[in-house]
C-alpha cells in the first residue's frame, strides 16, 4: 500500500515558523545647546524600524527615532527644543521555531507592540546632560514553507451550496427577537 492508498496526506503551505516577543528598557544621554535648568517635557516621534534574520535562531530589528526635549535655562528664563536621532539594533531570540521547514526562502515580520515612549527625563547632575529613559516592545515571526499531513475522510462528503439548507423554519422565525434594538435606534 503506498502512501497515496492511505488516508493522509502532506500539503506544503507558508505558515509561520518562528516567532519571538521582546520588550527593551533604553537610556540615552541628550546634549543639549545650554546649560538646562528643568526638563518641560519629553517625546518620541518618527520612529522606523526594519527586521530581517540573523541566524537560525535569531532576528535583529534596526531602526531609529527622534527623542525631543523641551527644557529651560538661564535661571528658568527662556525655553529651547533638542531634538537628537536615536538608532538602536534589538536581537530578538525565536522562542517558538519549526524545524520541518522546506528551502530558504522566508520573510521576516516584526509588529511593534509598544511604540518607544519616554518612561523619565530628568538633567544630569554631573554633566549637565539630559538623560531620557525608554522602552519599546517587539513581536517577530517568520514565515516560510513547511509541511503539514492531514487525515483524509474516504468517505467525505462534498457539499456544494445548493445543498445547504439557509431557510428559517416556522418555529426558528417565530423565535426571532424583533426587540433587540432600543426604541431610539428604531426610529
């Protein structure tokens, strides 16, 4: 009896086959153009990222964002934005990975779960610098080419839609509540 004679069979199909999660805390120092005298706010915008696979077991996500602080100085007296690019390079480890994969050819996805925000930023003591604390958080998967075997019915039924009953009987009409919507959405 040869495998065909049986009653499975093996489809390939694109499915994923590795996917990781990763959440990063970053500190980055800020130099601003004068001496700060307090931090009045922080943000992070423009933020762009790409991933791609490092290994059998790993995919690295690039990419960069614009931190901007707006601070005062001169004793409090006038106000300024600095604006610097921050690049980062996370390594996210596959935590679930196929090993049944057929060739080479994958695409590499990463969703950003948390986009970087500003978590505290606070002046330097020592240099007078400005420290910003971030995180941001990725999801990765990988997809790619496997195998997957699946049980044949031999004696599976074939429906075609003219075959399927969608008419309400007497009993199920009768049961239907006309009353679900409120007298406000009626009118």
């Amino acid at each position: 009896m040869s495998f065909l004679d049986q009653e499975f069979r093996e489809i390939i199909t694109k499915a994923v086959i590795g996917k990781g999660r990763k959440f990063t805390q970053d500190t980055n120092t800020i130099t601003p153009t004068h001496k700060p005298s307090s931090i009045l706010g922080c943000w992070i915008i423009n933020h762009l990222y790409q991933a791609k696979r490092k290994g059998d077991e790993l995919v690295e996500v690039n990419g960069s964002y614009d931190v901007n602080v707006w601070y005062s100085y001169n004793d409090n007296t006038k106000t300024e934005v600095v604006t610097e690019r921050v690049t980062y390079h996370d390594l996210i480890k596959l935590s679930v990975k196929d090993k049944h994969t057929l060739g080479d050819e994958e695409k590499v996805f990463a969703k950003v779960l948390q986009q970087p925000n500003c978590l505290e930023c606070n002046i330097s003591k020592h240099d007078k610098k400005i420290v910003v604390e971030s995180e941001r958080e990725f999801l990765v998967e990988v997809i790619g080419d496997t195998k997957v075997t699946v049980k044949v019915d031999p004696n599976g039924l074939v429906l075609d839609d003219d075959d399927i009953d969608l008419e309400l009987s007497d009993d199920e009409f009768e049961s239907i509540d006309t009353d679900f919507l409120s007298n406000k959405q009626k009118d």
